[in-house]
DNA sequence: TATAATATTGAATGTAAGTTCAATGAATCA
DNA sequence: TGATTCATTGAACTTACATTCAATATTATA
C-alpha cells in the first residue's frame, strides 16, 4: 500500500473514532458534522472528502458494530453459561480502558433501538445484532442446570442486557471512572442473571 | 376557572403529555416541533401559542422532572433501606403502567446527562436531582447494618441506577412490555445492591 | 346582537447545519 | 522539472426546521 493511501487510511480512521466517541456521547441527531471536524482537526470540506456524508458515516460506523457484536462470542471459551455473561462483561470493562470505541459503539447499538431520527434502513442493519434473544436462549438452556435464576429467559435477557447499556452509557459520559478505574463489579450485574450469590 | 382557563389548561397538558413522550422517545435534538404538534393533532403555529418555544417547553419539563423526583422519597416510608429503592421500583414499575409520562420523565432526566445538545441553563436545572449521590448516603448508612453489598457506595449507586435507567429506556422503546405487564422482577435489579437473596 | 378576547391556521422568515464546489497547495510519478 | 493526482480549505448552496405573523374562526361578555 502507498503512503498516500496509508495516509488515506489513517485519516479515515481518525475521523471514524472522533464520530464514534461524539456520537456516543452527544447522540446522533446531536452531533453536528462540524463538531466532528474539530475533534479531528479539519475542515468540514475535506469531512466529505472521506465520508460521502454523516448518513453513511453513521451507517459504516453501525457496520462496523454490528460485525463485532457478531465476532466477540465466537472468541471467547466458557465452561457453564454463566462464564459467558461474565467474560463478556470483564472483555467490556477491560476494552473500555484502552479501547473506549469498543465502548461508544456499545452505546451506539443501543441508541439505535431509540432511532426515529435514524433513516430505517440504517436499523434494519442493527437488528442483525439481537443480542436479547441471542442471550435468552444461553440464558433458557442454563436455567436447565440450575445456573440461572428462575423466570422468564427473555425477560431475564432483557433486564440484564439494559442494565449493562445504561452502565455503558453513563460511563460513557464519565471518562474519569474509567480513567481512575472505578468501574462496576462484574458480580453486581451478573447477579441479575445467576441463581446463587458467588461464593 | 373559566371554560377557557381551563381548555388552554387541558391543551397545554396534551401538548406537555406528547411532548414527554416524543421527547423520551426519540431524545431532544431528534424530536421535532412538528411531530409534537401532529401528535397533539393540532397547527404548528398554535403551539407556540401555548409555549414560548422548543426550549422553554423542555424546561418546564425538566422543572416538573426534577420536582417529582424531589417529592418522591419524602413520600415514602420505609424500615429498612433496602425498602427505600425496592419500594421505588415497585412504584415506577406500578406508575409506568398508567401513568408512562412518569416512566418517560425518568428517560429524560437520564438524557439529560449525556446532552450537550440541550441549553446549559437547562442542564443546570437538572443537576439540582443528584439521584446517585443521595442514594449513595443511604447506601453507606444502610452497610453499616449489613443490609447492602459490600463496596463503593457511590459506585454501587451509579450502578443501580444506570441499571434502572438502562431498563427504563428500553421500556420506554417496548410499549408492548407494559402493556402486557411484562416487567422485570424488583428483586432482580434490588439483587445489585443487596447482601442477601431475598428468601 | 355587537364587541372584545382568544384560538387556530398556514404561509413567510430566519437560521443552523449538511452538502457542493471551485480554487489552492502538496505529494507522486514520468 | 512538468504533469497528474490527491489533500485541503472556505465560501456558496440547500434544506430542514424553529419561530413569527397576518388573517380567520370561535368563544365569551356586555
């Protein structure tokens, strides 16, 4: 690859992380192109020398979520079911330190179920990820063997999934509790899921 | 009061009761005047009749927001400090149900916090409800007797009520779930903050 | 009923923000 | 070095939306 493209790439990169973080903290509709521009230090005009526009920023940006979301299972090992929850969370709080995109695009996926101001189809490429039913059916399969609390696996899923999208997003706002390391127990919130206290 | 008084009375809490909704629903920036208007069924023009302007609407919003979730705890009465927030829930969860403006004021305090879109005067206004902080004097009270999780109280805190947000937003977006009476269970999101299962 | 006050509308206005573009500068390559 | 391609900018263009306003209808009051 020439350093021209090189470049190319880098430049494309920074824009798409400065418009991950502000999208994240400010919303969609909230950010301004303008605002992503000075976070990357250039012109609005040369903004849409990379991006065709903020639409299809936004669109590469929920893309680019969406694969992830679909990768991270695949890599992680688990014992029993519950580890899977875990390690999830652990991975989230890790990456959130060094990573934080990896964090604003978990406030991003969640935003989007919110999205009327989102043109529709830019949803409909969110919704591949359905983390809820995913996790319901983890969640139906562990309550089998007594790992999982007792209830309705969906609604389990659901609760479980919403409190750690409302975490995200309040830390997202927060940057000194993940630069000060102040973060969650990942017990507190697996505990909406497990049967018995860990020991 | 005259017939009048109280039309424009009823009217402006139409528009107030939709705006709520919108406003909830789709966040501040996202939210047009035009759709509150359609939803209220009335003239673009006449709602500047009633208020003054997007703005102001969505301040004395945040005011009622903010007086509501001032007057709630002293409301209540409770023995343990356990009680305090499972008796919280168990009313947002009841209210939400017939009275989801309560719930969609809760979505929009929580916005709040994240918006830099939304006029610095307003956000002053907000910050005068420091849900977490309160909540965290009673959760350190409340370690000393052995009723909570050991830990942080402020980040016990934070994460009970990033919870909360997180599954309050995600109502707000399932109406069906309240319909259907499809909420989660009190003690799942109490189990955050809490020594001991409940027996 | 006549007059005043209020309610309501839709079109006009102003502005902020997304997008386009012509011009200039810098890098690459022959 | 000269020509070509890409990078970059700021100003012009456009559109969406908040806000204003003149005109009309409705309701209250004398």
């Amino acid at each position: 690859m020439s350093i021209r493209d090189e470049q190319r790439e880098q430049r494309r990169q920074l824009i798409f992380d400065k418009a991950i973080e502000l999208f994240a903290k400010r919303g969609y509709a909230n950010t301004k192109i303008g605002d992503i521009a000075k976070a990357a230090d250039m012109s609005v005009g040369l903004m849409f020398h990379y991006f065709e526009s903020k639409e299809k920023l936004f669109e590469e940006l929920v893309r680019y979520g969406v694969q992830a979301a679909d990768n991270t299972p695949r890599e992680m090992n688990f014992e029993n079911p519950l580890d899977y929850f875990e390690g999830f969370l652990k991975m989230l709080f890790h990456y959130a330190k060094e990573q934080p995109q990896i964090m604003y695009m978990f406030v991003i996926m969640g935003q989007l179920q919110r999205g009327e101001g989102i043109p529709e189809h830019i949803l409909e490429i969110a919704r591949g990820a359905d983390q809820i039913s995913q996790s319901a059916e983890i969640i139906e399969a562990g309550q089998q063997y007594g790992y999982f609390r007792e209830g309705d696996p969906y609604l389990l899923s659901f609760t479980f999934w919403s409190s750690v999208q409302g975490v995200m997003e309040q830390l997202a706002v927060h940057p000194e509790m993940l630069e000060s390391d102040t973060l969650p127990e990942t017990d507190w919130l697996i505990g909406i899921l497990s049967k018995e206290r860990k020991q």
